[in-house]
C-alpha cells in the first residue's frame, strides 16, 4: 500500500542519510553560485578580463545545459551514482583550476567545468528524488531544495564579500575542492548503483539543436551595445527550439519525454508555465542595480534586500510543501497571479526614484520581492513533481534531465530578454535618473507581461492534468 503520510518526520526517516548528499549536493552548486558572484570584481581586478565579465555566467550556464544531455543520454553502464561522482569531481576540478587561474581565459575554462559539474549535479539530484522517495514526498523535497538555495542567499554574498575583503578570492574557490571530493566520497558509499535503461545511441540532431539555442541565447545575452542584433538572436534560438520540437517528433531516438515540446500536451503544459515562471524570477537580477541607482542603498544592502525574493520562494514552499489535492491546483492557478502582482509592483515602486534615502520608501519594493518569491515558491514544487511523474522508472534521467533543462533555459532567457530590454530603454547611456526609471520601468513592465503568460497555462494545467497532482491525503 502507497504511504500517505508526506510530513517532515515520515520524509527523513525515508530519505536517511541519501538526505545529506541531497543537500550536500546543491549546497555546494548554490553557495558556489553566491560566493562567485560576490568575488567577481575582486577577481577582474587582480588578473584582469573585464571584458569578458559576463562570460564567467554565460559558459557556466551553457555548460550546465550540457552536462543536463549528457544525463539524458549518458551510456547504460553509467549509473546514477556514477553520474554523482562524476559531478562532483569536475565541480571540484574547476574550482581548482579557478583558484589557480592566472588570466581570465583559464578562470573561464575553470567556470565552464564547474558549470557541468553543477549541471549534473542538478540532474542527478532530480533523479535521486525519484529513486529515493514516494511520489507524495516529492514536494517535500523539492522545498528542502528550495531551502538550502534560501539560505546560499543569505551567506553566500557575505562569505564571498569575506574572502574578497581580504584578498583570498583564490582560497574560496581552493576551499571547494576537499568539499567536492568528500561528496563523491559520501556518494559511492551512500547511493545505489542502478542500470539505467537508456536507449542505444544517442540523439545527435536533438542534441545539436540544443546546442545550437544555447548558444544564440548566450550570445545574445553578451551583445549589451546592440539590442536589435541580441532580440534576433533570441528569436532565432525560439526558431531553432520549434526546429527541435519537429526533429525530436519524427526522430526514433528521443532526447526528451513524449509531449516535452508539445505546449497542447499535458507535460509540454507544466514545462512552459515553468519556463514562464522562472524567466520571471530572473528579473530580480538587475534588483541590486536599481535599488543602488534609484534608492542610494549599499550594494550589500541591496543585494540583501534582494534576497527577499529566496526569503519567500523559501517560506512559501516550505509552508505549502505539504499541500494535497485541491490545495495544489490553487497554489498552481494563484502563482502567476501573485507574481505578476509582485512584479506590476516593482515597476510602480522599485523603479521610482528614492534620492533622499527614505527607509520608508523601501518597504514597499521589499514587500514586492518578497511576494514574488512566494509566488514561484507555493507552485514550483507541485509543477515539479507533476513533471517528475509523468514519466516511468525507465524514463527516469529523460525527465530529470529535462526538468533541469528547462530551469537553466528560463535562466539563461530570462536574463537575455532583460539585457535586451534595459540596453533598448538606454540604460547604458543614462546620465541621469529620470534615464534609470524609464529603464526599470521598462525592464518590470516587460517582465510582467512574460509572467501573465503563465497564467492561462497553469489553469491549463489544473484542468488537464489534475490526476498527475500529488496524491490526496486520507
């Protein structure tokens, strides 16, 4: 008989120790993430490359992408323990050849191996959901994920601030490396060795085609003096996407779940409101920015109060990850609402201009980050496990793989169409407020829009797929 009981207690006691590999995992992918992005200035200074700033997020990305198909595909002898270790180990391998980087061409050799590792990691981290816990705990987990990204917000900035101040940027990124060599460690002694039932041969056009949108999107994200050329690019990787959808239709070896590409099927439904809601999440990267620019904060002021944004995703899905039935179709359906709200917020009160520095003044852009953490954070995990359900033990890496896919695709778009956005509204050639507002605006009135494209999916999805939802309670 299939346990109901998915409280916190009954989730430990299934997980055991695979909990702390779990966390051990994502633990060392977020704080990573935090702590680099803290050091980065520090880093340009002292071996140069500031030209290629960007690069350092962009190449993590595009290999992370990677390495997520190489976990759909990967050979059969390859179990996912085997997967785990291997993460861990090119994780650890790029912080080394990081910490030791002498120019800015090795640092990003270093951030791309890095950027597989953590591709990996996250991939395995969604199979290892599945292998190890019923489908009712998968919210549970989901949420325990979203809790250890919460707190990397919190310490990471202040742990990489620590290590720039002193000028130990090289020991921060030296320091992962035993980390990463015990989570390999802790990964053959705790996980099971599996066969997985992949496929022979591998997808070779699908996985061109993947390749190929990455690099449009990355590339458009790095083209900040030419708006129109980085808005084509965009376009073409949306072209090259549809070109995949047809391959991968008619192909006979799949590089994704049945219906993945599909916005009329079931899962293709769940995977857009995903794509949707995470491309919205990515505008509070340029948060820290406005809120220096237009309120006078500190920048670690601002990337504090930025962090509203993990604060609520943290709380909200800790406190509805234990929803069943009904309540998961509601928190489906209000998420895009919510988010939307939060973000028509930001472009009415972020994006005015507080030059004398009133506290008061704060509270309501904070208010708006916060919500729009909650919106993504009382959904995500649902959607997740929804995505996580519709394939069988067999499909297992496919749909954890694509399910990571689509989370670093929102990402790395996301961020592309605000660059695209703040560059058009002339941002860079601002000089004075009233230029930095009309880009703010711009950039949170945009990405309202993208966030109410959700809504009529994730009523879809309640309508469609209720069965797929985590099992009522007795």
């Amino acid at each position: 008989m299939t346990t109901t009981d998915n409280s916190w207690r009954a989730f430990f006691r299934t997980g055991g120790v695979a909990i702390v590999i779990f966390v051990g995992g994502v633990s060392l992918q977020a704080m990573e993430g935090f702590i680099g992005s803290a050091m980065l200035p520090t880093v340009v200074r002292d071996i140069g490359g500031i030209d290629y700033f960007a690069w350092n997020t962009t190449l993590f990305i595009v290999a992370s992408i990677a390495a997520s198909v190489f976990a759909a595909v990967r050979p059969a002898h390859i179990g996912p323990r085997d997967v785990y270790v291997i993460a861990a180990m090119a994780f650890g391998a790029g912080s080394l050849l990081c910490g030791l980087a002498p120019s800015m061409v090795v640092l990003l050799l270093g951030r791309t191996i890095q950027g597989f590792g953590a591709g990996l990691i996250v991939a395995t981290t969604l199979a290892m959901i599945r292998i190890v816990f019923p489908q009712s705990m998968w919210p549970r987990a989901m949420s325990l994920n979203a809790m250890v990204w919460g707190v990397a917000t919190l310490l990471g900035p202040a742990v990489g601030g620590i290590f720039a101040n002193y000028d130990l940027w090289r020991w921060a990124f030296l320091s992962i490396v035993p980390l990463a060599a015990l989570l390999a460690f802790g990964a053959v002694m705790v996980l099971p060795r599996r066969e997985a039932a992949v496929q022979p041969g591998a997808p070779i056009p699908q996985i061109a085609l993947i390749i190929l949108a990455i690099l449009l999107i990355s590339i458009g994200s790095l083209l900040t003096g030419n708006p129109a050329l980085a808005a084509g690019l965009l376009g073409l990787a949306g072209l090259t996407i549809a070109a995949l959808g047809i391959v991968e239709g008619r192909s006979k070896l799949r590089l994704l779940p049945g219906g993945a590409l599909s916005p009329r099927s079931p899962l293709g439904m769940v995977l857009v409101t995903i794509l949707l809601l995470g491309m919205s999440i990515t505008s509070d990267i340029f948060a820290p920015l406005f809120l220096q620019r237009l309120h006078g904060l500190t920048p670690l002021w601002a990337g504090y109060l930025t962090a509203l944004v993990a604060a609520g995703w943290t709380v909200a899905a800790v406190t509805t990850s234990g929803f069943t039935g009904a309540r998961v179709q509601t928190a489906i359906i209000v998420a895009p609402w919510v988010m939307t709200a939060s973000t028509i917020g930001m472009a009415l009160w972020l994006a005015s201009a507080n030059p004398d520095g009133n506290a008061v003044d704060i509270v309501l852009p904070g208010l708006c980050l916060f919500a729009l953490g909650v919106g993504i954070g009382i959904a995500f995990q649902h959607l997740a496990t929804i995505v996580l359900a519709t394939g069988s033990a067999a499909d297992n890496d496919r749909v954890s793989a694509t399910l990571g896919m689509v989370q670093l695709f929102a990402s790395g778009i996301g961020a592309a169409i605000g660059g695209v956005v703040v560059n058009a509204a002339g941002l860079p050639l601002a000089t004075d407020i009233a230029g930095v507002e009309g880009a703010a605006r711009w950039l949170f009135w945009v990405f309202a829009a993208v966030t109410a494209l959700a809504i009529p999916f994730a009523w879809r999805v309640v309508r469609t797929a209720p069965s797929l939802a985590v099992e009522p309670a007795e």
